[in-house]
C-alpha cells in the first residue's frame, strides 16, 4: 500500500509539470501578421495597446491572414485593449471579405486572399497540443515566461542553430531530423535541419565559363523568328536593331568593368525609380567569366515565398535562347536556395497555351530543381503572356500544388519581346488575387517594331507599380545572368511584396449631388443610397481612400469634406444624415465649387474623382467649370437620371466618355451601375502610371 501511495503522489507531480509546462504562452507584437507565423494552430499572448489604425485588420470574423492577429482579437470582442491570451487557427483563404466597425477597431474589405484565421478565447482544445515558441517565416525573436523569469527566444535559423545536437550529415545525407535537449524550461523545442548538398562554388564557376565558351561560336539568328499572325500584322522582324547590333550577326554580348558604378549597380541592385540594370556601359565583347552564383545551400528561411516562373516557350525565343533561358532558371533556383521552409519554385510554360512543367510541391532543393529544368522541352506557339497569367491566377497557387498559404504568391513572367495577346485584365485580377506580379522582358521592340506590339506600355500596365521594382528590361539574352542577384533580392523582399496601393484605398472620391426641386424627397434618399452603396465598397480610414460631398442647386453646400470622417461608418451616417435642399439646377456652378472646396484640398497622392448626379438640364454652362477640373487632375464621373441633358453628361465627363458618363431612365435604377462604376475606377487606376 506504501508503495502505492508513493507512486500515485510521484505520477500526480508529474501530471502537475507537465500541465504547468503546457501553460507556457510566447507572446507576440501588435504589429504581427498571422501570415508570418507558419504554425498552424497557436495560443499566443497580445499586449497592451493594439487598437491602433496603423494595426490593419481585413474582414469580420473571419479575418486575412495579411491582418493583424492581435487588433482582429481586439475587433472580434476576444481581448480589449489591455492584450490577453487568444488561440488563433489559419484555415483556407476567402473570396472576399467584408470589413465593419467593432468594438474600436475598423477591419477593411478585401476582394480575396491566399489564407485566413480564426481568433477564438486563448483556452487550450483537447488533444492538441500548442507550441512554447512560434516559427516565423523571418527571423524574429519570441519571449517566452519561465517562473519569473522572461527568456528571449529567437526563432527560425537561430532556434535550428540552437537545438542542433547532432553532426552535420554528410553530402550525401539530404534531410537530418534531431530532437535537442534544451536548456530552458520550454516544451519540445524540436526543430528539422535540412542540409542540402553543397555545391563546390569551384565547381560552379567551371561549369559556367564552359557554358560561356559554347556560347561564343554560335549566331544571333533565331531558328524561327515570328510573333502573331497575319491578322494583327505582327510578324517579327528576323533583323532587328538593338542595343546596336542585328540578329544575324555572331554572338556579341555584352560586359561591363568590374569597378565601373553600372556594374556595382547591377551586383547590389541599387535600385532607383526609372532606373534600368543595363542603362550604360556595355562593350561589344560577352564576359565570358561571370561572378559565381551566390546561393544558400540550406534553404533560406528569411525568403519564405511560393514562387512560379512563366517562362516563354515561343517560337520566336528560338532553341538557342531557350536554352539561355533554362540557365538562368537554373541559376535563380540555386540562388533563391530552394527548400521547404525558404522558397519554393515552380514553372510554367506558355505558347499558345500555358502548362505547368512542374509545381511548387514537385522539387524540394535546388538541385533537383535544376535538373529538372534542364529537360524541359520548348513547346513552341506564340506568347500569349495574358493567358499564361489568367492561368496561373486559377489553377497554380492551389493548396493541391503546394501553396502555403502563409508565404507571399509571386509571379515572375519571362517575355522575349513583347506579348501576342493583352496583359492588363490578367494582370489586374491576379494582383488583385493577391499576387505579386514580376516582369523581366528581354530584347524589347526597337523603334521600328512597336507598331507591331498589341498593348505598349504593356508592363506598365501589368505590374503593381511603374516605378522600376516590378519591371527589370534586359537588352540581350546573353546579359541575362546579371539579373539573378537583384531578382532574388526583390522577390525575397516581403515587406515591399504587398501592393500598398489598389483601387480601393487610394483616391479622395468627391460626391457632387443634385438637390433641385425636380428630384423630390423620395428620389434624393434613392440618390443617397446610391452614393453609400458606392462608398462602402471602398476602404476608408485618413490614410486610405477619403469621401466627401457637395449638394446643389442655384446655390452650393459642402455636406462634408475630405477630412472631415475617417471611418466608413462615419462616412455611411453622414451620408445619411443629408438633407434635401430643392432650388434650381446650376451644375456649372457646382463643378467649381467642388473644385476649390473639395478637390484643392485633396492629398497629392490621392487620385482625385468626382461623381456628379443630375437629373436635368444645367441653367449655366458645365464645359469650362469641368474642363478646367481635368486640366487640374480630377477624374469625373457624370450619371444622369431622367431629363439629364447627354451632351452636358458626355461635357462632365473624363475622356472617353463611354467609361465616365452613365444615364439612367428612372432614379430606382441607379443601383445597377454600382458595380460598373466600381470597376471602372479600378480599371483606370491600374492602367495608369503610380508610385
């Protein structure tokens, strides 16, 4: 009996430690997004003070994982401001998600993203068990409590380095799994080391100037040189002036000094707006010794993103620059250091149609990766870059092919030239998927071809900015290697990865509504719900998209101004709250007023548009108040209802008139073009220049 009661009370202590250790609950920052933590399912501790704006929240109740975890703890009602315990669960990302006022904090809309979370009472569920630190995706360090005692503990490689007991397995060991003994009083800090084989850079740089004496006997001529058909007259020019030589001409690549600044430009990828790689410098002689690639042999956590390749199959490319172009795939796998808990790459091939040649769960290390791409065959066909991108954006970041969700989705397009079909609604809807989109094109239309290209300015329109991070142009296939260093430095580049602006949060909208006597009590609140229904589509706060208002009639009343409201439910109650004027009809008048007491006050970032609704006729001139607000950068919308005069609205309106001007036969029919007007604010904003 003794010995039994001895044992229960031993067995009891334990069961007490081991429920004391599962207590242990790392804290995290406000500033955290749930999309950098990898775990899956954590409880973790909020601090004081995360209901601030600059914490952005997306959605209600279920909330994208770009948010962050503490104020969306915060919205839901979980904690308050004071912080407190929450257990957060990622599950499958949405199509769309609403934002909303709650309890302080305003969450935004998004159309879509890649992964969401739920934020629940920070109460342990049975049979799971929860982790004492968590893994970021970047280096980062967690504090964790011990007694009384707070232990600071880094994550990612230095949580690896830390509890790594066993020897570094040798080349021929691929993955090596360890369970450490740690030496703080934390729970099954276990963590995996993968040690890939390491390439000798000896062996690399041997491989590379053999590659580069091949290149030096071969010609510039393309085997088959045409893009397009006869329909768009785009055949392309098999001699075609750039950089100062003709594609029949043997191989003249191009080099720079070591220590000239071009060259320190490209190794460092000092990147300016409006800056190219390959702006000066060039001689008429190829390097022949290229610098060896950088790679990070291990994976590289600190670059966690799922990243997919469209790579030009064309037959314009030729068999030669498709080879060239499987090299340097080859060289950014190695670069980027492919791995499970860094990046992970695949490809896909476009020419009349795209294909995946492999996706992002295929290939787990560099060089497999490469060997890989070696084999790829050319499939031949025209460019069609759009549909390669409508492709990708549907089918290739799918948790089926890998995508986990957490890590950014990036797209990098190959382009030799210029695209045979139009890039923009591609490109608009992926970005707006979430995905980064990249371009690097190579040997660009001369002069004397760009009437043969479909879309110019095509990457301009298809990039997230115009401003030089999202576009690199290389003037020859052969200076193509240059490229690696500065492109991994940019996709790795998280914190820039996320386009900060869209449609949704960039402009100050200025309302300009006709309260005459003609519209009646009845029609005026249609007209208004019409105006809020607009307003809540977009995401309002001081710092992202602003509203404001103007009523009229002979005379003018600023309902409010741009600064005025800084939540859109403020917004939707003053809206609301207007009331009907009735008087005579002076939209000239209104233009103006709107001019000098709205828009003159507009952010100079701020895309300035205003939507003017009339149901008739002006008594005074609306062509010279409106065209002097074109002339001053507003953006104007005209929506005529009923007797609205059509060549007044088509005057109001920003060229072309067929996007700007809408008209209406009665006021319970203005809700139908909610959804229009929406959509073209956002298809011109995404084809204009921006920084």
């Amino acid at each position: 009996l003794g010995v039994f009661l001895i044992c229960t009370y031993a067995a009891k202590e334990a069961t007490k430690k081991t429920k004391k250790a599962k207590l242990y609950v790392p804290q995290i920052d406000c500033d955290v997004k749930a999309g950098k933590i990898i775990n899956p399912e954590f409880i973790a501790k909020c601090p004081p003070g995360c209901q601030d704006v600059k914490y952005r929240v997306y959605g209600t109740d279920i909330y994208a994982s770009f948010s962050s975890v503490c104020n969306a703890a915060i919205h839901s009602g979980i904690i308050d401001n004071t912080g407190g315990k929450i257990l957060v669960q990622k599950v499958a990302g949405h199509s769309g998600y609403r934002g909303s006022f709650s309890n302080g904090v305003r969450s935004l809309s998004l159309p879509r993203w890649r992964e969401s979370f739920l934020v629940s009472e920070g109460k342990p569920r049975k049979g799971v068990t929860y982790p004492s630190t968590l893994e970021y995706s970047s280096s980062k360090s967690t504090t964790v409590k011990s007694g009384n005692d707070r232990v600071n503990v880094p994550t990612g490689d230095a949580v690896r380095k830390e509890y790594q007991t066993s020897p570094v397995p040798t080349p021929a060991t691929q993955m090596a799994t360890t369970t450490p003994t740690p030496t703080t009083m934390m729970t099954d800090p276990s963590t995996t080391t993968p040690k890939p084989t390491i390439t000798p850079a000896t062996t690399r740089t041997t491989t590379v100037a053999a590659a580069a004496k091949t290149r030096a006997g071969l010609h510039r001529v393309r085997d088959i040189a045409f893009r397009g058909t006869s329909t768009s007259a785009s055949n392309r020019n098999i001699l075609r002036p750039n950089t100062g030589i003709q594609r029949q001409e043997p191989v003249a690549a191009f080099w720079r000094a070591t220590g000239s600044p071009a060259h320190l430009a490209v190794e460092t990828d000092s990147w300016k707006p409006g800056l190219s790689l390959f702006d000066t410098g060039f001689s008429s002689k190829e390097e022949l010794n290229p610098k060896p690639l950088e790679s990070i042999s291990q994976g590289n956590p600190n670059c966690k993103v799922d990243l997919s390749f469209l790579m030009d199959g064309s037959w314009s490319i030729g068999k030669r620059r498709f080879q060239l172009q499987k090299q340097f795939l080859g060289n950014m796998a190695q670069a980027l250091g492919i791995s499970s808990t860094g990046p992970l790459m695949g490809i896909v091939q476009y020419g009349n149609d795209p294909s995946t040649e492999f996706n992002l769960k295929t290939y787990t290390n560099s060089k497999d990766l490469r060997n890989a791409i070696e084999k790829i065959p050319q499939k031949g066909g025209l460019s069609n870059v759009g549909k390669a991108l409508s492709f990708v954006n549907k089918n290739f970041f799918s948790d089926a092919n890998g995508n986990r969700g957490g890590a950014p989705n990036v797209v990098v397009v190959m382009v030799d030239g210029w695209p045979t079909d139009r890039v923009e609604e591609a490109s608009r809807l992926a970005r707006e998927s979430g995905i980064n989109i990249f371009f690097v094109t190579i040997e660009a239309a001369a002069e004397s071809e760009k009437q043969n290209v479909m879309e110019p300015n095509f990457v301009d329109k298809a990039v997230c900015r115009t401003n030089g991070f999202y576009a690199i142009n290389v003037p020859s296939w052969f200076s193509l290697h240059k490229v690696v260093q500065p492109l991994v430095k940019r996709v790795c580049d998280t914190d820039r990865l996320v386009c900060s602006k869209t449609c949704l949060n960039s402009a100050d909208i200025g309302f300009v509504i006709d309260g005459s006597s003609s519209v009646g009590t009845s029609n005026f609140r249609t007209v208004l719900q019409f105006v809020a229904n607009i307003s809540k589509e977009f995401e309002i706060s001081d710092t992202d998209t602003r509203i404001g208002a103007v009523q009229y009639t002979y005379e003018q009343r600023l309902e409010f101004s741009f600064d005025k409201y800084s939540t859109k439910q403020d917004v939707l109650s003053a809206i609301k709250r207007i009331s009907y004027w009735s008087g005579g009809t002076s939209t000239g008048a209104a233009i103006s007023y709107a001019s000098e007491q709205l828009f003159s006050k507009s952010k100079p970032n701020k895309r300035k548009i205003m939507i003017l609704i009339t149901d008739g006729r002006s008594y005074d001139d609306v062509r010279v108040p409106a065209m002097a607000a074109h002339q001053n950068g507003v953006i104007a919308y005209s929506i005529g209802v009923a007797w609205a005069a059509q060549d007044e609205l088509e005057a109001i309106a920003t060229d072309p008139d067929k996007e700007h001007s809408f008209f209406v036969d009665e006021f319970d029919n203005l809700y139908h073009f909610v959804n229009q007007l929406i959509q073209n604010i956002c298809t011109e904003f995404n084809s204009q220049p921006r920084n």
